[in-house]
C-alpha cells in the first residue's frame, strides 16, 4: 500500500496501528524535513522552498502531505491564529522552564522556556526531543546555563524525580548553581487529556509565542520550537493523538507561573 496519511481514520493509517509492532509487516514513511529541519530530498526540494512551503500551508495539511503524519481536523484543540505572538525581542525578566520529561522511543521531552517580564510571560525557546536521556541531559544543562534558567518545574512523579537528580547532578557539576528545581502536583482527579484541555484558555491567553517572522531578532524559532508548534496545531480532541507532549508540557506552565506570585 502506497499513498499519503491524510487522516487517522485512512487505511494506511489503521493498517499501521493494527500491525505497527508484526514482525510480517513494514512500513516506511520519510518526511519532507528530518530532525535538523533539513530536506531528506535534496535532488527534488531546497531546505528554504519546504520551510516556505511549511509557511504557506495550514498545520495539519503541512503534517500529513508532506511529514507523513496524519490528522483529525475536527477538534483541533489550537490553532494558530489563536496564539499571541512576538517578534523575538522582549524585555529582560526572570527566567523559568517548565519540564515534562521523557526517555526516548515513541515519547517526546518537552521543555518550555519562560521569560517573565512585568504581567506577560514569552516562550523565548522549547526543548523537544525523542533522544534518550544521554542526549536530553546535556542538552537540558545547556538550555539552563544558555538561558541563565533560575527555576525548572517538573511534575512529581517517578520520571520526574529521576531528571531533577540527574539535572542537579550536571549542573553542579558544570559549576551552575543558579537553578532550583521545583517540582508539582498534578491536579487532582483529572485525567492528562482533561488537564490539557483545562489548561488550553489560559495558555492561548498567557503565553506569548515567536512568531514566523522573527528570522534575524534576538529570539527565532529553532527546529525543536517549529516541531513542538506543530505537534501542538494537530493535537485533536477528537480521536488519537500520536504526540501530546508538547501540549502536555504547557498544561504545567500555568502552576509554575502561578507560583512567581507565592
């Protein structure tokens, strides 16, 4: 079977989920764009004439046309012109990140950076990444170091302790001393799904996103934060989702903003 997964409900699709993990079966899909942002076909597209494409197209036709990553429009829980946005520059203020950690495989690491200035909070940069923690760790140092991070929350659970050890640990061991780790609870009672949607007004409400435009400013979207965006723009209320990462690591930036004020 040949042909593009416009849609979760497509055979393709429903063939993979049935029989993803047989051992008889295989499939084979390749983006437009691989994990640097760069083509995977350069004899046939420029790495500049994709991301204009990318540009020109709504999320989810971008996703399943050319990145072989089917959706649901209905429910889409964000769209674009919902957000608030800004041109890469924003005051000086303090630094936070919110953390939802992950291992590799199917899962992503998600990582929001948070500069708080006055009543406004910027996603000045994102860590989003499948590589296991060998990769994720350093990477997480660097942002905290980069960013000159005072906080980073992380949900309290098994995964999430085990980061903020090995965090810690680098960070001393770099001579960083700067960022307190801070863990939350998960509200009560709710499922992840119904956390994610709780949280979805206030955070189209209270987050100020890079814009595409902001090519040449002090903040731009890196491939990690264009990746993360896009997983956020297909995220359905309405079936399955393959990625909720990045959705999911929002959900937690209301409780880590909120405690600025205790």
């Amino acid at each position: 079977m040949i042909g593009t997964l416009w849609n979760v409900y497509d055979p393709l699709y429903r063939m993979e989920t049935l029989y993803g993990d047989d051992p008889l079966y295989r499939f084979r899909k390749i983006p437009a764009l691989n994990e640097k942002d760069e083509t995977n076909f350069p004899y046939q597209y420029t790495t500049e004439y994709l991301h204009e494409m990318r540009e020109r197209l709504d999320a989810p036709e971008w996703s399943a046309k050319w990145m072989q990553a089917p959706f649901v429009r209905e429910g889409l829980l964000y769209q674009p012109n919902e957000l608030l946005y800004f041109n890469g520059e924003c005051p000086d203020g303090k630094t936070i990140a919110v953390l939802d950690p992950a291992v590799g495989g199917g899962d992503f690491l998600s990582m929001i950076i948070i500069r708080i200035a006055g009543n406004k909070n910027y996603v000045i940069d994102w860590l989003y990444s499948n590589e296991t923690k060998g990769k994720t760790i350093p990477a997480i140092r660097g942002k905290v170091m980069f960013h000159d991070i005072t906080e980073l929350h992380y949900e309290q659970n098994g995964i999430g302790r085990a980061f903020e050890e090995d965090i810690t640990r680098v960070l001393r061991e770099a001579g960083y001393y700067r960022c307190k780790t801070i863990p939350f609870n998960a509200p009560e009672g709710m499922s992840k799904e119904e956390k994610i949607i709780g949280y979805s007004d206030w955070v189209k409400s209270n987050l100020t996103f890079i814009s595409e435009e902001a090519k040449s400013t002090t903040y731009s979207r890196s491939s990690d934060y264009v990746r993360a965006l896009n997983d956020m723009f297909i995220y359905t209320t309405v079936g399955k989702n393959k990625h909720d990462d990045a959705v999911d690591d929002r959900a937690g930036a209301p409780l880590a903003v909120a405690a600025q004020g205790d």
